[in-house]
C-alpha cells in the first residue's frame, strides 16, 4: 500500500511540474511576442515618434511681430516643396552680409517660431531663411524621415547659393534640437560653409532613446533608421562651430553637448545658459545667447 501511495505521489508530483513548465513557456512565449511586437512598432512608427510635425496650430508670419518678410516655396524635387521665410537684416550691421539658414525643432512649425526663434534670431543682425520640413506647416505633406530633412536642407542651401547667389562662406547653419542633423549634415558635406551653429544638440537620437531605462533591452541602433549621429559626424566638419545648451536640459543634456565640443575642429566655442532647459533655451537667459552668438557670427570671414 505504501509502494502505491509513492507512486501516486511521485506521479501528482510530475504532473504538476509539467504543467508550470508549459505555464512557464506559455508566458515566455507571450513576453517574447510583446518584445517583437514593440521592436516592429518602434521600428514602423518611429518616423513619426521623431517628427511629431503638429496637425493644428495658431497661424501666424513676422508681419505679426513688424518684421518684413518673402514667403517662399523652395522646391526639392519635381512634385514636393518646402515652405520658407525670407527674413532680411534688420538694418545695416557687422552681420548684415550673413544669412542664417535656419532649421527648427520637431515639435512645431515656422508659424510657432515667430514666437519660439524668429524674433530673437532677427535681433542678431543676420539675414534669415528659416524652413519648414515637408510634412511640417504648408510644405509638401510627406512623412518626414532623416534622408529627407536632409534633402530639404540642401534645397534651402542650394537656394541661397544658386537662386540669392549668397556666397557659401557667408551662410551659418544654424540648428536647434533635431534641427542640429541636417545642420551637421550640411556642415560636413560643405566645407566651404560659414559656420555651425548648434543650439541644445544631441550625440543621436539613439542616444537619446538609451536615457529612457526601459528603452535600454531594444535594439535601438539595429532599429534606428532615423540615427541623426552627430558625434560621429562632427569630426568632418570643417567649420567654425558654436554649441550651446540649457544647463537644466534634461533631454539633450549638458554632457551631450560636451561630447560633441570635444570632437568637434577648432574654432569651436560652447556656451551653457544658465537655468535654461530644452524648450525655453531661446527665452531664459536669451539675452545672454544672443551675446555669444552676435560674437560667433563676427568671428567669421
């Protein structure tokens, strides 16, 4: 009686691992289809996860605020166009001669830099042309990808040299946030540019996923396709550079744009505005930015 006992025992015994065993492989198999499954999605939707262009916004231009300006439409290809702004020097100055081709964030369109960017870039003395991507405001209504801002970007750019004949050494490029990737793009591919101006740069935008922890167990760089790698970028750049950044950014930090500063050539300077963060790095402490930049822009020939 005891051997039988034993053996429905030891039988239960089985049976019951058996069945956490395929409880067990039933859950690993449902915890690998959801890391599948968020690697596809990050992987199909990041395009707009990086350019989260707004669908609705307040309409605006710089008559708003008093300030002459040509409204453009550049184009990049046959079909699609980019939007743009040409905003003349306010009046006769060191900088009058240069142009600032201006490239803004993800987050908002030219009408939304009137307030963001335009009139505290205006008070620098500098010809300005400022773009939309396509996909952003009125340009053409394509799905923005890296390659793609960096075509427009080289429209804006080949509009200045060919259609203003704005000679090359006189154009500073001038990027803030994902702006600072086509900037550095076209800083590299043209040597013969004026200057670099990066303001709240990041290393890349994989970089800036792996400061999320739980980002960390995905493949990011294997499913990036929209990398924006600056650093390793900006060692071929050839021009003088001028990186800033908010000593309270907590999306780009400080150490990116040191990391940047310490590959980049000389001339470089780096400046940290003090109290500013991401979004209001063009309001806190603007005064004290501009003062640097107004003193970059003078440096350059």
């Amino acid at each position: 009686m005891a051997d039988t006992d034993t053996g429905v025992s030891i039988s239960a015994v089985e049976q019951q691992a058996s069945r956490y065993r395929r409880l067990i492989a039933r859950f690993a198999l449902v915890v690998l289809a959801i890391y599948v499954a968020t690697c596809a999605f990050f992987y199909f939707r990041q395009d707009k996860m990086t350019f989260p262009a707004p669908a609705t916004y307040p309409r605006a231009t710089p008559l708003d605020s008093g300030v002459p300006f040509e409204d453009l439409r550049i184009p990049v290809n046959e079909s699609q166009q980019i939007h743009a702004w040409w905003i003349p020097a306010a009046a006769p100055s060191a900088s009058a001669d240069k142009v600032l081709l201006v490239f803004h964030g993800n987050g908002y369109v030219l009408d939304q830099s009137v307030r963001l960017e335009m009139i505290p870039l205006h008070s620098l003395g500098a010809n300005l042309l400022m773009i939309d991507y396509r996909g952003y405001g009125t340009s053409s209504a394509v799905t923005p990808t890296e390659k793609r801002v960096n075509e427009d970007a080289r429209a804006a750019f080949n509009y200045l040299t060919n259609v203003r004949k704005v000679p090359s050494r006189n154009i500073i490029l001038f990027g803030r946030s994902i702006g600072t990737g086509p900037a550095t793009e076209l800083a590299k591919e043209d040597p013969d540019a004026g200057g670099l101006i990066l303001i709240s740069p990041f290393t890349s935008t994989v970089d800036i996923a792996k400061t999320i922890w739980y980002l960390r167990i995905f493949p990011l760089t294997l499913l990036s396709h929209n990398r924006f790698d600056n650093l390793l970028k900006i060692g071929a750049v050839h021009v003088p550079v001028f990186i800033a950044v908010g000593s309270e950014d907590r999306l780009t930090p400080p150490a990116m744009a040191e990391s940047l500063f310490r590959r980049a050539n000389e001339p470089k300077r780096l400046y940290v505005s003090p109290g500013a963060d991401h979004n209001n790095i063009m309001e806190v402490g603007v005064a004290g930015l501009a003062k640097q930049i107004t003193a970059f822009i003078q440096t350059i020939h």
